[in-house]
C-alpha cells in the first residue's frame, strides 16, 4: 500500500495555528505515542482508539487558551497573567474559576447545532493557513504529522459531539498568530495564552473589525445561507467571549453551591469590590428620603 | 372554545387578561416558561444564578435549567435581553414607570414638534391615552421613588445642569426627578436598618433598598405575592388575573397555563375575511390546540414576528418586524472618592428627560454585571484599540471597554464609589431594524428569529441624539464631584424593546391599525411594547405600554363581546388589594 503524500505546509501551518500541532506534539507533547506509531495501538486492542487519546490533548488545548482569555478580562498572580505581561498580587480569573465558567458555558448551554458543528468540524478538519505567514517550529516529522492529522479527523468526524470550547479556542489561537506567528512556540500549550495583553487586544480587534469578512480570512468553507450566519455570528461572539469572561470572573459560580443555594466563599469579585460585606442582605439603611420632601407628584 | 387567548405573560398579556377577566371573560394566559410560584425556594440573590443568560433562573429558555437556553441568532456584537417566565421582563425590571413624551403623539404641536421621530407618531393624541396612564398608576400603584445616597449624588450632579425639577406625571421640557415608579415607598423599618430579622412583613412594607430588583424582588420577607416593593406583572397584574371574582364584580378568575410555547396562530376565512381562530402550543413536546373568539400576542418585540412568521401569515407590507426601537443606550460612569451608595436600593431610582433627545438614569449594579456592562462595546478596549470608534467628549480618554487591569483597578476603589448613568436615546423607527427569520436551525419550537441592527447606520437624528445625551451623562457626572468619567459606548444592549408590530396611522408602515388589532387578520390583537408606534421619546416603555394594552382590551371587549369601555367610567382596584392576597393564599398561589 503506497504511503499517502504527507500534508501540505499550509495544512501544517493550519494545525500550528490553531494549536493542536504545538499541544498534541510540540512543546506540549500530550498526545500519546501510539498516535504517532501507531503499530503499538494497531496489534494492541487494550489501548484506547485515536479518538479517546486526541481528546483530552484538545479539552487541555481549549483550557489552556481560555485561561489566556480570563486573564485577559482579569488579571492575577498567575503564570497567565505573568506572561500576558500585566501580573498582579491579587487574585485574579484563575483564582475566580472563570476558567471553569467558560468552558462549562460553552460546552454544557450553548446551544450548538449540528447544522453548524458539522461545517466548524469539517472546516477544522480540512482548514489550511496561506496566509503568507513565515511560522517557526513548523519541522514536525511528516509522519508524525499525518497521523495525528488522521487522529484529530476522526475525532471530528465522529458522532461525539463537538465541545464548543475547541472550535473557539481555536479561534483565538488562529487570530493569536496572525498577531504574532512567534507565539506558535513558548510557553502553556496555546498561542492566544503566549501573547502580551496588547497582542491580545489586537486578535480581538481582528474579530471585532466590522468591515472585515472573517470568513474568509479563516479560510473556512460554509454552505450558503450559513456563511453570512456565520459570520455574523462571529462578530457576535468576538464581543460574547469579553463580555463573559468579565462576567463570569467577577461573579459567584466558582463558591456557589448548587444545592444549599449559598455560598462557599467570599467571591473573589466581592472582595476586589467590596460588594455586600457581610454576605447577601433583606435590605440596607440607606433611604435618606424623598428628593425636595416630595412623595407625589400630579398633572 | 375561549373568548380570549393571551400569548405569552410578561409586561403585555397580563394587563389585558386581567382587564378581560374582570369584565367577566373566559381567558387563557400562555406563558413559555416557568411561574416562580415560590421565589424564596426557587430565587437566591446572586447575579450568575439569577442572570446567566444562558442558565440563571431569569433567562429565555425552558423552566428546566439543566436544559439549554433558547438560542436566537444575532448577526451583531449586542445583546437582547429576552426572559421567559411569569413576568417577562419585568421580573428583572427597575420599575420604572415615566410617560411617554407628548411629542410621540399625534397632535402634538409643542415648539419642539419637529424634533421628534416625526413619520412614526402615535396614530391618536397624548390626551386620549391619559386615562390609561391614570389607570394603570393607579393599579400598580405608581409612586414618588424614595431617595438614597446614589440618587443624592446623582441629583447633585443634575443640579449643575441648569435645568428645573418635574415635579408633574407629564414632561414637558428638559427637566430631571425622582422616577416615578411601580415600587412600593419603604415603610415601617425597611430602608432604615440591614438587620435580617427586623426586616420582615409587616414590621417592614414596600422597598427595603436590598439592591436586587435585577434579581427579581420577593421582599419584604414574609409579604403576601402582590405585597412584594416592586410591581412586576407577576407581583401585580398576574395574582389579579388569578383572583378576578374576589376583586370584581361579575370578574371570571383567568386560566394560566406555564411551560407552554405558542408556536402557531391560525386562522381561516369569514366572509372572505382573514379571522384568528385559535393556537397551537407545545409542553412537554406535546401539541395542543384551543380556540378562541380572539388571540391577543403578547410575546414580545423578538417572539411575536417570530410566531407570525412561522404562522404563515400575511405581511403586504413588509412591516411585521420592522422598525424595532431600543433606545440605542450607552454606558457612563463616574469613579468618585466619596461613597455613592451603589449598588443599594432600587436599581435607578432617578432620571433625567431631555426631549426630544432621549434621557438618563442613574442604575446600580452588583459586581458581575457592573463587569459585563462595562466591557460591552462597540469602540474596541480603550487605550488598545477603537474598531473605527473610541468618541471623545467630556469623559476622559476615548469611548470604549474598560479591560483587564483597568477594570480590576476602577472596580477595586470599590463599588460603593461608582455612579453609573444609563444614557437612553430617543431613537427612530427604521425599517431596517428588524427581526426576521433565521436561517440558522430551528428549535423545538420552530424556525428561530434574528434580531438585525445596524447600530452605525442609524439615522442622522438618532446618531446625534446619542451623541447628545451621552454628553449630558458626562457633565452630571462631572457636577456630582466624580473625579474619572468613563463612556463605554455600548454595543446594542436591548433592554428597551419598542415597536417591532408598530401601530401606525398609515397602512404602508405598520402592522396594527389604531386600536390594536392587526391589519392582516381580524380578532387578532398585539398587546406589549411591540404594538408602540416608537421608541416614546426614551421613557422607559412598561407604563406607555400597558396603558396601551389597557386600552386594547377595551377595544376587543367592545368590539367582539358588545361591552362598553370602562377606564373612564370606574375606579382601578389596586394590585396590592388585601382580598387578592386572602385569595392567592386560599389558593396556594
């Protein structure tokens, strides 16, 4: 059997971009071996298929690049918030379990419909980057490439539903090197979370710009009428992912527990703000009257 | 067979089947999602669980929250801020309850006249809908709002802008106030202690300033439901729908059905006449069908377009949809060294008209929200970029988000130390504002809406009126001592939802004829704030429009079962009438 053509450097440059290159055989290296060789796994039915090992590299990929966004809303004294370039000594989004909300927002209660998973998957599986640009540490061995290329397809064109935290993640990565290609390599798994705040900033301005058809710069292949959706919707979700980061890093997800419907902890939101000190209240001391001694007022 | 069907329970529907049910009508309110029939075990106080969009206990989508949220296609970076449930909207609602401008209405013939959405007015005068103001004031009831310190600061600033006090319903020029507001006054110990146990019904009546109307209000602790300080339609007009023979004579309690989305009106012709002749509605993935004499929609600016689409029904004109108004807001706020009282008390308890450019209101928030609301933009992240935008005026730096360690900054002084000012935009009915059908995928309850606004190609006057009053915010601010202005120049928060099934004096730009019903189909009625022919002026719409839908019910009782008026010929009962609340408890309600 002839040994198929490895994938083309745009393919290579694609799976660099949106972080699954770097993560799965990169400096993350998460992806087991018998994806690479996979011999091992082929004479071997204990070990788990293609699909069971490419999905945690891909859930620790979309974590990795949602904490480069939490930060990015609100910054601590994490290793994120360090190389974003803006540290500080108070808890931050990290701290807050932004992180956490995100990814159980976009997984759990976005509605994501197969009308719309099946193209995103189809187009991740497919997508190539010609955008022109030079990209470091791109000297994977073709092999290995094409086999993990093989695993993340099968991942995707399987029955399992897709996680909405990837195809975002991969996004932001995607837009993180346009900005900068260096951040293909470094620290964490993920481009977005290698870029300062202001490298951040202008991935957002990139899917924020009005008069831009994302779309396209994605390379992203959509049936029409979806693909004016679609990219609509992207604009929509350019300012969702600041809106809910901020969201939920100030908020109580993180300490509430569900079931006695209390908290377990002072929010980390409520301590930067000084919101209820003393924790919910029936109401408070302020009525200082009626504005000129006014209580009615009639034509 | 019913005489009428209400769709949908939210700040409309209620309003005409509480009116109908006393006159003795058999109705059917519909209501898509859940009735918090006991908010102290179902509700708590905080932001994420109630106002997640996506899965608070205030949010639109089903009563189970593990299922997901109702998905609607927006082909923009905004927000529409739709809920279902018993109430709406209005179980999120500050209460605030001013009158429509008088230059919205036909008739008008002020100095100002022409500085109004002139091609859009009213399709009668502003005196023919005084009555039902009066009315539904003295319903829920409206009064003064008490004062607390961010309403203190906020008037202090207003104080240096050279303008009178309006101390009557009506306004008449540029003036600024307490609002009046369908919260009940703080009585006994509430707003005067923050101690739990003295804060109980009837040791305390009306507001106990707790800060959570966007929660949803179930205080004072204790209080029979229509007792609680704010009047949502699910504190007020609800439980009187529920208990119409113990208020009024002859009055026929209504049937409430929860849980139950309306997915198709249907009609069929009389005469050659197109006539509403029923729903269909699914629970639990289970259609049911019911006829009524007549079908009043009540599902809101997003939703009734929606349901007359998937319904199939005639549009000649093209308007079902079109012309939706949100006040196109903006976001200012104030960093002061003092203490501001926010986020304490009622969410905004203060406001300031300018007509016909829009308003202000001063609006409390809690932590998350104050977040969310100051990184919601359309001018990209100040000091980052634009995104063609970042005005400037007199606040300081460009328009835009407040990010990442800025924000951390701004909202570490504390959040007791921010005023934060809601500019409100009299903007114009504009055909292409408007909801279609999506072509994303359907839900369970059909094809979905899309909710298009092209927030940079607004009219001239609309632009300009923004640009006006978010300029205003910036120098009351100024004048109440803050010491930083920021203007975060939002991107489409829809909050304020108007005139998407506008009523209209022309048959080329609207859906409903002068008393409600629309032009397509006889005995089919809209009753909400998508019936408003405009954005009002800017006054927030709950009180304009239950007047309105006051009104429609008087039409439709008048019309389809011989009745006469009766607005200007009785007395309203009250919504917190003691024989309501003996009567919900009789019942279990």
């Amino acid at each position: 059997m002839p040994v198929p053509d490895p994938p083309p450097l745009s393919r290579r440059a694609f799976l660099a971009r949106i972080g699954v290159l770097g993560a799965a055989l990169g400096g993350g290296g998460l992806l087991a071996r018998s994806v690479i060789a996979p011999a091992d796994a082929a004479t071997n039915p204990l070990l788990p298929t293609t699909v069971d090992l490419i999905r945690p590299v891909l859930a620790a990929l979309a974590r990795d690049t949602l904490n480069g966004l939490t930060v990015f809303a609100m910054p601590g004294p994490d290793p994120y918030s360090r190389t974003q370039g803006t540290p500080s000594s108070t808890p931050g989004a990290i701290e807050a379990g932004a992180t956490d909300f995100i990814i159980n927002s976009l997984d759990n209660f976005v509605p994501f419909p197969d009308a719309i998973a099946q193209p995103v998957g189809a187009a991740l599986v497919t997508g190539l980057a010609d955008s022109g640009i030079a990209l470091p540490g791109l000297e994977v061995l073709p092999v290995e490439l094409r086999r993990l290329d093989r695993a993340l397809a099968a991942y995707l064109q399987s029955d399992e539903a897709l996680p909405l935290s990837f195809p975002i993640a991969g996004l932001l990565n995607l837009m993180a090197t346009q900005v900068n290609p260096l951040a293909v390599n470094g620290p964490h798994l993920s481009p977005f979370a290698r870029l300062s705040y202001a490298e951040k900033a202008k991935a957002f301005e990139l899917i924020e710009r009005t008069d831009s058809d994302l779309v396209a710069l994605l390379d992203v292949q959509f049936p029409e009428p979806l693909k004016a959706s679609v990219s609509g919707l992207l604009k929509f979700v350019g300012g969702a992912l600041i809106e809910f980061a901020t969201f939920g890093a100030y908020g109580e997800s993180a300490v509430y527990d569900k079931v006695s419907r209390t908290l377990r902890a002072r929010p980390i939101g409520w301590s930067h703000t000084g919101y209820q000190p003393h924790g919910p209240v029936e109401g408070w001391d302020d009525f200082i009257g009626y504005y000129q001694g006014r209580q009615k007022v009639s034509d | 067979m019913r005489d009428v069907i209400v769709v949908g329970a939210g700040g409309g529907g209620p309003v005409v089947a509480k009116e109908l049910a006393a006159q003795g009508l058999d109705v059917l309110l519909l209501e898509a999602g859940p009735r918090h029939a006991n908010p102290r075990d179902e509700w708590t106080t905080f932001e994420d669980d109630a106002n997640n969009p996506l899965t608070g206990y205030l949010r639109w989508g089903p009563s189970d929250r593990s299922k997901p949220a109702w998905f609607r296609e927006w082909p923009q970076n905004s927000f529409v801020w739709q809920l279902s449930g018993v109430g709406g909207t209005t179980q999120h609602f500050y209460g605030n309850y001013p009158r429509a401008y008088p230059g919205v209405f036909e008739g008008y013939d002020g100095a100002d006249k022409n500085g109004y959405d002139v091609d859009h007015r009213f399709p009668f005068t502003y005196g023919e809908l005084v009555p039902y103001f009066e009315w539904v004031e003295a319903t829920m009831p409206v009064m003064t709002a008490a004062m607390g310190h961010k309403e203190q600061t906020f008037f202090r600033g207003a104080e240096t802008l050279g303008l009178p006090v309006q101390t009557t319903k009506t306004t008449h020029r540029p003036s600024y106030r307490p609002q009046e507001n369908a919260i009940l006054q703080p009585g006994g110990t509430a707003g005067k202690t923050a101690s739990s146990e003295l804060l109980v019904y009837p040791k305390a009546t009306g507001c106990t300033f707790c800060g959570y109307c966007f929660q949803g209000c179930m205080r004072p602790n204790g209080a029979p439901r229509n007792q609680f300080a704010k009047r949502s339609t699910d504190n007020s007009y609800v439980p009187m729908a529920l208990t119409a023979n113990v208020w009024a004579r002859g009055g026929k309690p209504i049937e409430l059905i929860t849980d139950a989305f309306v997915t198709r009106v249907h009609t069929e012709k009389r005469h050659g006449v197109l006539t509403a002749t029923g729903v269909t509605w699914l629970s639990d993935g289970t259609e049911h069908r019911e006829d009524a004499r007549v079908v009043v929609m009540s599902g809101g600016c997003t939703e009734n377009p929606r349901l007359w689409m998937n319904s199939g029904l005639p549009n000649p004109n093209g308007w079902v949809g079109r012309g939706y108004t949100d006040h196109f807001f903006d976001w200012v706020f104030g960093v002061f060294d003092d203490y501001t009282g926010n986020p304490k008390g009622v969410g905004s308890s203060a406001r300031l008209d300018y007509p016909p450019y829009g308003g202000l209101e001063n609006v409390g928030l809690p932590p998350a929200l104050a977040a969310f609301a100051g990184t919601l933009s359309d001018s990209g992240i100040r000091g980052q970029y634009k995104n063609g935008r970042g005005q400037t005026g007199p606040w300081d730096g460009p328009a835009g988000r407040v990010m990442g360690p800025e924000l951390k900054e701004v909202l570490s002084h504390g959040l007791d130390r921010l005023l934060s000012v809601l500019v409100i935009t009299d903007d114009d009915v504009e055909a292409q504002n408007r909801v279609t059908l999506s072509a994303l995928p359907a839900d369970e309850n059909g094809p979905i809406p899309k909710v298009t606004f092209k927030q940079r190609k607004r009219t001239a006057r609309t632009l300009r009126n923004r640009e006006f009053m978010a300029r205003k915010a910036a120098e009351l601010l100024r004048g109440a001592g803050a010491k930083k202005v920021y203007r975060i120049d939002w991107a489409p928060l829809i909050l304020h939802v108007q005139s998407s099934m506008r009523m209209g004096s022309s048959e080329r730009n609207s859906v409903l004829d002068a008393r409600g019903e629309t032009r397509a189909v006889k005995g089919l009625f809209v009753a909400d704030n998508s019936a408003l022919s405009n954005g009002l002026g800017g006054p927030n719409p709950t009180l304009t429009s239950q007047a309105l839908a006051t009104r429609t019910a008087e039409k439709i009782f008048s019309t389809y079962f011989g009745g006469d008026p009766w607005v200007r010929s009785s007395s309203p009962v009250v919504s917190t009438d003691p024989r309501i609340s003996v009567r919900l408890g009789q019942l279990g309600l």
